[in-house]
C-alpha cells in the first residue's frame, strides 16, 4: 500500500494549538485555563515548532513572551475559533509515496453536539495562509476526529466502535464501508476494534486515545480501573480482555501496559470529569503526560518513562482542562516532519 498514517512518536515539525478565549466555553475559565497552553507551548517549544490559532494574536503575543516561551518557534496564526481541540479539527497527514499529504476530515464537534461552524474551517485557512507550503491537502468527505484513531505507523488502527459507528458522524456507512473508506484513505490493513471501554463526562464517544495508545515495539498502554466499585471497572475489564485477544501483524500478543487510575474528579453540578493518563503527546525527544493534582500522577509519569525510555517525561497540569471535558492529547494535534513551510 503506498499511503501510510504515521505513528505519533515519529519525527514531527510542530503542534498545532487553539487559545481558549472569552468566546467560547472557557469564558469563566481564562484564568486558570490560559497557563495550561502558555505551559504547553512552552515545553513544545523547547523541541520543536508551535502553531497557534487565536481571534487576536496581539495580547497572546505577549502572554507568551512572558511565560517564557521561546518566540522563534511559535507562528501565530489569527482566525476564529470555536473551541481549542485541534485533536480532532486539525490536519491528519498521511505519507503518501514519502511525501505528505493533508487530510481535512469534516469535524461537526463529536456528532453534532456543539457549534464547530469556525473549527471545521481551521485546516483550510491554515492552508491558504501558507503554512504548509505547496503540500497537497485533500478533503475526503467523511466526519473523522484525530482522537478516534491510533495508529501503529504500520497499517493497523486502533477504534472503538462507539466513536466511528456514531449514527451522527457517517450513518451512510456501516463498519465494513468504515474500513474501507479509511483503509484506503490512511494507508490501513488492519482495524482493531474497541467494543467497550468508556470514560464518563467524556464528550467525544470514546475516542481512543481516552483508553489505549499504540506506543514503540507492538506495546499499548491502557486505562485499567482497580476500583471494583467505580462506575466504570465492567467496561474498562471488558476492554483489557480485548486488548488481551489483539495480536499483531505477525500474530503475536501486544505488550500491554497498564496505567494508574486517577481519583474521581467532578465538576461543580457533580459531574464526574474525563481525567485519563492515557492522553499524553509524544513530540521530538519527549512525551507530555497530564497530571492531575493526583497520588497517581507520579506513576503515570513513571509509566511512561519505561514505554518511551529515550524521551523526557514531562508532567502538564491538566486538571483545569478537563471541566470542559478533555485533556493534553485533545487540545494538541502533532504535524510529522515535512509539512511545514
């Protein structure tokens, strides 16, 4: 097959972020919510290239340069926005014959459930403003979220069946037409699908990378619930005993590893929040890994330093991102080297 969908810890040039702003839900948030990305883009930028999206580019400018980020590697880019989850609005790049190749899947905020008129556009503006140079960009025309899929970078795709089977995101195709759309789309031979698993106050209908991540040498990482009375222990059993049946391409058993499960977190109307070690970023040299303010935390990031042994692990408070229901993985989205102009 001559498409291929990159692994996430493959070499990047940069990561797209949106800046949260008084438009949008984060209005009574700003203030504890604006470190996390300053935070963000600085630790981005000590390895590679930040791109920002933003209504007004001036103010950010400096909160920026005061937060200590390294100005040289980021490009503002001012446009409107909805929302801040490039995950699932941003590009998704595909290498096509060695060269890249621009995806711009329809985003209609995970099934229809919120306004996504500014963010569905943000691929295409990027494009016309020159950022990625002379790179083809295509637009497939089908619904599909950054955070719906893992890829292996060697033609097998992590799903879940709850997200890419939505009746609100492609009810034209059942999962035999998913697989074939995207396998030819994104260079995929083989799907592994998810039919439990789940995160309560999660948004997105169970995106992966919520749950389990394809990481180096045939591993995957998981959530794994110890809690026998918590709320999702059943479905998150359900989930390691099919994660336990995948085999790879070669017909051995995953290595799978298990990451810590946080403390129950709820919103101020008693909502339980999406909190997941699962949503880390891998970049150049590290991986990024959300914490919460949590016991657990350290070994989350221990974890992690055993899967990805030659990156710095790099611990990101994330716990003001996740009363709008998401987290690190969901408001970043990696560009793979050679894109960028």
């Amino acid at each position: 097959m001559n498409v291929r969908l990159p692994a996430e810890w493959e070499a990047q040039d940069g990561v797209l972020l949106a800046w949260p702003h008084a438009d949008s839900d984060w209005r009574e948030q700003l203030a504890t919510v604006e470190p996390v990305f300053v935070n963000l883009a600085r630790e981005i930028g000590q390895f590679e290239r930040v791109l920002i999206v933003a209504p007004e580019i001036e103010t950010l400018r400096e909160k920026l340069r005061q937060g200590g980020v390294d100005m040289q590697r980021v490009g503002l880019h001012r446009m409107p926005t909805n929302d801040t989850w490039t995950r699932d609005f941003g590009p998704i790049t595909v290498m096509e014959a060695g060269r890249p190749i621009l995806l711009d899947f329809g985003f209609n905020a995970w099934g229809l459930k919120f306004a996504a008129h500014f963010d569905n556009l943000i691929t295409g503006n990027l494009a016309r403003s020159g950022v990625f140079g002379d790179r083809e960009v295509r637009i497939p025309g089908l619904i599909l979220e950054g955070g719906s899929i893992e890829s292996d970078g060697a033609g097998t795709l992590l799903v879940t069946r709850e997200c890419l089977l939505s009746p609100n995101r492609n009810p034209h195709l059942d999962r035999r037409g998913i697989e074939q759309a995207l396998g030819g789309l994104l260079g995929v031979a083989r799907f592994l699908w998810l039919e439990n698993g789940f995160l309560a106050g999660d948004d997105t209908d169970s995106h992966i990378d919520t749950l389990a991540r394809f990481c180096p040498d045939d591993t995957i990482v998981y959530v794994q619930c110890d809690d026998p009375e918590d709320e999702h222990a059943p479905a998150l059993a359900a989930m390691e005993a099919e994660l336990q049946a995948f085999r790879t391409a070669e017909g051995r058993p995953y290595r799978l590893i298990p990451l810590p499960w946080p403390q129950a977190r709820f919103d101020l109307d008693g909502q339980r929040l999406p909190a997941t070690y699962a949503n880390f970023l891998v970049i150049n040299g590290a991986v990024l890994v959300p914490t919460y303010q949590d016991p657990r935390d350290q070994a989350a990031l221990e974890t992690l330093a055993q899967v990805f042994p030659r990156r710095r692990i790099i611990g990101i408070d994330c716990l003001p991102l996740i009363p709008q229901h998401g987290s690190l993985h969901c408001v970043t989205m990696q560009i793979p080297q050679g894109v960028l102009a």
